[in-house]
C-alpha cells in the first residue's frame, strides 16, 4: 500500500464527534466526488465517484450519521434534498458557512484529501496535492489551508486546477490538521532520518573537498621546493626560508600546525602560510 494510499485509510477512521463538522467533510467528499440522480426504477440514489473503496465508506458513513441515509437503501426526494440544500451545488464551492468554524474547515480538509488528495513517497520527496475540476474550489481549498498558517499554491496542470505543498514542515502540519497522527509520526521520522543523512554525507563532501585541496596544496609546495632546491640551492636561502623547505620535504603529508611545531623556533600556521607563500612566490620568480 502506498503511503498515500495509508493517509487515506487514516483519515477514513477519523469520525468527527459533532454533527456541524461530520456535515463539512460530508460536504467535502460530495463536493468533490459525489454524484446524485436516480436509478432505473425511479429511486433517488447518492454515490461517489472513486476507485478508494475507504473514501466510499466514509462518504456513507457520514450520511448515515448525519441524514440516517444508507448504503444500497433507497431515498426518497425529500431526503435528497434535505442533502442537497445544506451542501449546495456540487459544481460551486461548499457554502462558508458550513467551514466558518476552524474544527469544521479541519474536517473538510480532510475530506477533500480523501476525495481528491494525494501524497507521494516522502522517500522520495515531497509533495501533496488536491486535484479541482474548478478553479473557485481549487481557491477555497488553498485559503483554508493558508489559514492554517501553511503555505499551498495553485498550478494548471491539463484541465484541472491543481492545490499542492511541496515543503516538508508544511505537508507535517496539514496532516496534523486533518487529524492524519500516525502518517504525520511516521512523516516526521523519515523527515529525521533524511535530514541526518543528508548532513552526514554533507560533512563527508566537506572534509573530502578539504582533505584534497590540503593534498593539492601540499604537492604544489613540494614541487616548488624541489625546484627550488634544483635551480636555485637551499644555500641561497634565508635561514627561515631553508629550514621551512627542508621540514616540508622530511614530512610531505604534515598539516601547517604540526610543520609549525617541527621548527626550530616552533611557529604557528599563520608563520607556516607565510613562510611557504614565500616559496612558491621564489619559485614562480626562477621559473620565469
């Protein structure tokens, strides 16, 4: 099962314990999967278009709580409109006033997640989205996630209007939001363990880059004593200069500090930096 495919199967547990917000994930699911009309024989019937069987048993769950509708039982008019004037028109945003309370608009986040929500393998990265056929629910989706305090965007992705986060925090705290404490503990500790690698391997990549340019350092001295040594002689070098060239040849793989401390007077790695720039600037000079 995929971990979208998880949140879903959470989320389709949460029953809220008031009616106001078991009616605003109702509206939710209906909104943006919901379907009504009549069968063959006359009866009005109420479904969801989905291939989640979790968010078809929430959506009858939901009815049943709230409207005592059933799954496979038949409806009367009256009852579908009983639905159908507290949710509105399926083709136009939820009325505000069924999300004005901040319990309720948690509900309907969740049920939109349900109906149209999808995760990816944080594994992998980070993204979750809601796909609207509407811009307007698309609109009214993003501005009750951003009223949480979580940033969420809107792209055109075909014909469909497309709600998504991509930031890690973010996606944490919507799932908090809708009540997802399992997937948003199991989020957070890949989210740790990601991050640790991550900078473990950039420690790694730090003190490799510095090790190789130590060793690049340390041959280009070499060779600029040797030549040194070569065409010039050590005997024409000042005495602090020839003693910095010969401890570099006897300890070619030595750091600055411990070179330092290999002087007679011992110096410190600034003296040792000074000291070797003056080699390679000597060397430059006779190989010109």
């Amino acid at each position: 099962m995929s971990f979208s495919s998880e949140v879903k199967e959470e989320l389709a547990r949460q029953i809220s314990p008031a009616r106001h917000c078991q009616l605003a994930e109702l509206a939710a699911i209906m909104n943006f999967c919901g379907q009504y009309g009549r069968d063959k024989d006359g009866n009005y019937t109420i479904g969801f278009q989905t291939e989640n069987e979790a968010v078809v048993r929430k959506g009858f769950t939901l009815l049943q709580k709230t409207y005592n509708i059933k799954n496979g039982a038949i409806m009367n008019e009256e009852q579908l409109q009983a639905v159908l004037s507290k949710i509105g028109d399926l083709e136009e945003p939820v009325n505000a006033l069924l999300v004005k309370n901040s319990c309720c608009q948690r509900a309907f986040l969740r049920g939109a997640f349900l109906a149209v929500g999808s995760m990816s393998d944080p594994n992998k990265g980070y993204h979750l989205e809601y796909v609207c056929t509407g811009e307007d629910k698309a609109l009214q989706l993003q501005s009750l996630i951003q009223g949480f305090d979580i940033e969420a965007k809107i792209v055109l992705r075909k014909k469909y209007h497309v709600v998504y986060l991509k930031e890690g925090a973010g996606i944490v705290d919507l799932l908090n939001v809708c009540e997802a404490h399992v997937a948003l503990m199991d989020l957070e500790n890949l989210r740790i363990v990601k991050e640790m690698r991550n900078s473990i391997n950039r420690r790694v990549n730090c003190e490799a880059a510095n090790i190789t340019k130590t060793v690049n350092a340390a041959t280009r001295q070499i060779e600029d004593i040797e030549y040194i040594r070569d065409h010039y002689g050590f005997q024409n070098l000042p005495e602090a200069l020839r003693q910095m060239a010969e401890v570099r040849l006897e300890n070619p793989d030595a750091p600055l500090k411990e070179l330092g401390e290999l002087l007679s007077p011992p110096v410190g790695k600034s003296g040792v930096n000074h000291r070797l720039r003056k080699l390679g600037e000597l060397a430059e000079k006779i190989r010109t």
